[in-house]
C-alpha cells in the first residue's frame, strides 16, 4: 500500500503530460519494473537510463522502454533474455562496450521492430550484425574491428539513412555492390578511417554525404559520381591521391557543394564545378593556382554582373602547399561571391 500511494503521488506531480504520453497503467508498470542498476525518471518514464554502471550483462528491461541508454559499461553479450520485452524501443545507445559479433544473440535485434536508431560504436564487432530491423534509420557502427559487410545483410532496410562504419577495418573487397545492396535511401555513409585503396563501388545512388577520410586511395575512376547524382558533400582529406588520378573532369557534377581534398599529394587545382561553394585543397602541393586553369566558364562570358551561370565558391583553403601570395586577379574575377580565401 506504501508504495502504491508513494507512486500515485509521483503521478500526481507529473501530470498531464505522462498521461498523453503513455496509459496510466503502463506508466506504473515501467517505474515498477525499473532495474535496481538503472534510473527510469518519473517525468520521462518511457526512458531507462543504465549508463556508467560497469554492468556486464544486460538487466532485464521493462516492457514500454523506448529510449534504452547502456553507454560505457562493460557489456559482452547482447542478450535476447534481457531484451525479450524490450519490443517498444526506438532508440538503443550500446556505445563503449564489449560486444563481439559472436555476443549479438540470434534475433535480438530483429525482434526490436520500431527500432530507429542503433548506436553500437567502440565495441568489439567484426562483421556488421544480422538480422537488422526493418524500421531502421539509423546505425552507427564506428570504431569497431569490423572487416566484413555479409551480403544481403542490409536488404529490407528502406528506411535507413545513415551509415557510419568510420575507424573499421573494412578493404576493398568488402565494400562492394553486394554487401551494400538494399540501401535505397540512404542519404549518408562514413567510411572513413579503414584500410580503402580505391573508390567504393556499389553506393546507392540516393548518397548525398560521402566520407572517405583516412584511407588510401590513390585515384578516383573517370566519371565515378555519374552513378551518384545527389552527392552534396565529400570529404577525401588524408589519402594518397595525386593529380594524375584525379580525371579533369570528374567532379563537374551540378549536385557538389562541399568538396574536401585536404591532406593529399594533388600538384593542380581540379577544375570547379559552377555549383560548388566550400573547396578545401590545403596541405597539398600545389605550386600554382590561375583562373584560365580552375575557372568552370569562361570569363568573357561572365560580364559585369552575377547571373545564374556565374561559380558559387565562397569559401577556398589553399594553406600548406606552395602557392605564393597574391592570389591571380582573374580567379577573383571568376569567383566573385568568395568571402573568403585562406593561403
């Protein structure tokens, strides 16, 4: 009875808004089923908080958790047993923990079927778990030991956008078109910080972030973006590439607005897109820059005003390569909405 009337006076204070937000009944049998290990806040009962504790199992979780935080503690087995009434959740944050690929039980993850977000980063997996829910939108899998993407293992994830697999393992063999198959929507993947030497193939036409930081590519394909039409951002700082395998042409697609060659051994400027409007080329070496080599029109043809065929770049990094000021007149003159130069 004590403890009946101490959790009405709980409701009392919370009010309204825990009732709109889930049944009275449910409200009170997710802050009685509260693991000792965990904090379930009153005013956000929908949360169970079992972070920081040094926990090296997963305690058994209550049946309406939708936001599940078990960061930092000293996990190995991602345990169907514990998570059996865990069906509700849509956010999962495994982040620093101690889980191997062999430790995701069979399952487990499938039967999270409003799952949204996967946080799994610094634990010890090897390959990227099976059996993925088909609600998902977002996984973060970085700074594992990840060297293999099983084929097929994302088919039926339609509504997953993001994809990071930053600081694995990952070799060219491993990304490829069938290991990323059924990534139609994905709009941003990270695989910076593997052991890449080429170009990945097989992204989805729908990327519109690429990061490829950190590996060591050497040269990119001609006419590699023709197969990525969206791309906004790319990010290709530290890797290998020189300006003999960097094709002319190869980043004249109208979609690019952000582009990042920083960190590598390119001797020339590549050409331009018009639509570009942040270029990092800095720690390079690059010894000249003109408007006549960079420029994405003509400059005769640009006139005296701004018109919707002049270049957008407004920001240019060209510190750390062998450029001497002053900047060419005729690059200002063809990149007029610069505001800023760094050198």
């Amino acid at each position: 009875m004590e403890l009946l009337l101490k959790l009405l006076s709980i409701w009392c204070l919370v009010g309204l808004t825990v009732s709109q937000d889930m049944p009275y009944e449910e409200y009170i049998a997710q802050i009685q089923a509260c693991p000792k290990e965990c904090r379930c806040p009153p005013n956000f009962p929908r949360a169970v908080y079992c972070d920081n504790k040094n926990l090296k199992n997963i305690p058994k979780i209550p049946p309406y958790t939708w936001y599940l935080y078990l960061q930092s503690n000293m996990i190995e087995v991602l345990s169907a047993d514990a998570l059996q009434n865990a069906t509700q959740l849509r956010w999962l944050n495994l982040n620093r923990n101690k889980i191997t690929s062999e430790g995701v039980e069979e399952g487990v993850l499938g039967a999270m079927t409003h799952l949204l977000h996967l946080y799994m980063d610094d634990n010890l997996l090897s390959s990227v778990p099976s059996q993925l829910p088909a609600s998902l939108e977002h996984l973060r899998l970085s700074r594992n030991r990840i060297s293999k993407i099983p084929a097929g293992v994302f088919i039926g994830l339609d509504k997953l956008t993001l994809l990071d697999l930053q600081g694995n393992k990952l070799m060219d063999d491993s990304v490829t078109e069938v290991s990323l198959k059924g990534l139609n929507n994905l709009v941003q993947i990270n695989l910076a910080k593997n052991q890449l030497s080429t170009m990945p193939l097989g992204l989805p036409p729908s990327t519109t972030q690429l990061f490829l930081d950190g590996n060591n590519i050497e040269k990119i394909p001609p006419g590699y973006f023709k197969g990525l039409p969206k791309v906004a951002f790319l990010r290709l700082n530290h890797n290998k590439l020189a300006s003999s395998g960097v094709p002319k042409n190869v980043f004249n697609i109208s979609s690019i607005l952000d582009l990042q060659l920083s960190h590598n051994q390119l001797t020339d400027v590549p050409l331009i897109p018009s639509g570009l409007e942040h270029l990092h080329l800095d720690h390079n070496k690059i010894k000249t820059v003109s408007g006549s080599g960079v420029c994405p029109v003509s400059v005769e043809d640009l006139g005296d005003s701004l018109n919707e065929s002049a270049p957008r770049l407004r920001y240019l990094r060209l510190d750390g390569n062998e450029i001497q000021p002053p900047i060419p007149r005729d690059v200002i003159t063809c990149f007029r909405l610069l505001r800023s130069i760094v050198i």
